[in-house]
C-alpha cells in the first residue's frame, strides 16, 4: 500500500471518527448557513435583474404617462367638441331669430313701398289732372261797359253790367248775376266740360273794356 493510499484511509479514519463523536450538530448547523448563502445569492441574482426591472417599470410608466396625456388631451377634444356644438346651437338659434326678424323687416318695407306706390301714383294722377287743366283751352275777351258776348257756339254767355272804383264788376254768366273781383271766377258745366269764366281786369269807366278769359279742361 502507499503511502497516499495510507494517507486517503487516515483522513476517512478521521472523518468517521468526527462523524461518530458528534460531528451531527455541525452538520445541521453547515446546512442552515448554506440555505443563508443560498438565499444570499438567490437575492444577488434577483438584485442583478432589478436593474432591468427598474428600467421595465420605468417603460411601463413612460407608456401610461403617454396613454394619460393622450387620454387627457381626448377629454379636452371632447369638451372642445361639446363647446363648438353648444356655440353652433346657439348661432343656429341667433341665425334664425336673425332671419325672422330680417324677413319681419323685409314684409315691412315692401308694405311701406307698396304704401309709398300707391301715395305717388295718385300723386301722378293728381298731377296729371292739374297739367291737363293747364292745358286748358283758353279764350280772351274784353266787354265794355252794357256790352256781352256769346262764346261756345252760344252754350257760355257773359255780359259786363258795370264796374267801380273798388274794383268790383257785375257781370251776368248765362243769365247769373254775380259780382266778381280782378282774379276771381264763375264755373260752368259745358256738357260735362267743366269751364271758367275768370274776370282779369275790372274797369269803372266807359273807356276801358274790362278784361276776361273762358277756360275750359281739354
């Protein structure tokens, strides 16, 4: 036998030597500083991923912060949309009572226009019918004193009685006595024809004719 031989079985020897006096003890208490190293290094193993885990967290929190302002920036869209449809309501509203009150004012003016209308053409009217009485026909005269005179195929009759110094004539039209001033007038119906005698110029002496005129509408 050798001697490393000799040296293996004396070590065992020992071994069992130690195994049998009591070494069980020790045993137990190797077994528990193991599990103590063995949890050591489990928790070094985990502490070198926390980095990682760290680094994942952090990930995760960048992605939520990121789906929070989106879903922040959703919430102020939509209270954006629910302002501009609240604010198109409201302009839609205004817009009608707009065009109500624009189409009250419009009925308005046309009524006032057709009012308008209607006040001019009988203002045309009116003096249309004024142009046409000076488009009358119109025929001098001059009687003197106790002189007449027949106008009209003898429909219209006018005859100077006298004249005084207050200029003031009396004159007969169509056997009518009236007393006229310089100006004034006597009408007469001629066939439906309305006409006017009109004294121009009253005398009060034998001298002078006094002056007349025969109007008559065309």
């Amino acid at each position: 036998m050798s001697i490393d031989l000799a040296k293996k079985f004396e070590v065992a020897g020992i071994i069992v030597g130690l195994v049998g006096s009591g070494a069980l003890g020790s045993w137990a208490i190797y077994q528990d500083t193991l599990k103590q190293y063995e949890t050591q290094i489990s928790n070094y193993e985990k502490a070198k991923d926390f980095p990682n885990l760290l680094e994942n967290i952090s990930s995760v929190s960048r992605v939520l912060n990121e789906r929070l302002s989106l879903l922040n920036d959703y919430d102020t869209l939509q209270s954006e949309v629910t302002t501009l449809k609240e604010s198109n309501l409201k302009l839609s509203e205004e817009i009608e009572v707009s065009s109500a009150t624009y189409e009250h004012k419009i009925q308005s003016l046309r009524s006032e226009l057709a009012n308008q209308k209607k006040l001019l053409e009988s203002k045309v009217a009116s003096l249309q019918k004024e142009v046409s009485e000076f488009k009358s026909e119109v025929t001098a005269f001059e009687l003197n004193e106790g002189a007449g005179t027949s106008l009209k195929g003898g429909l219209v009759q006018v005859g100077f009685t006298s004249g005084n110094m207050y200029n003031v004539c009396k004159v007969t039209v169509n056997n009518k006595k009236y007393e006229l001033e310089a100006g004034s007038s006597v009408t007469v119906d001629l066939n439906g024809r309305s006409c006017k005698v009109v004294l121009n110029k009253c005398s009060d002496s034998v001298l002078y004719p006094s002056r007349f005129e025969l109007l008559c509408s065309s």
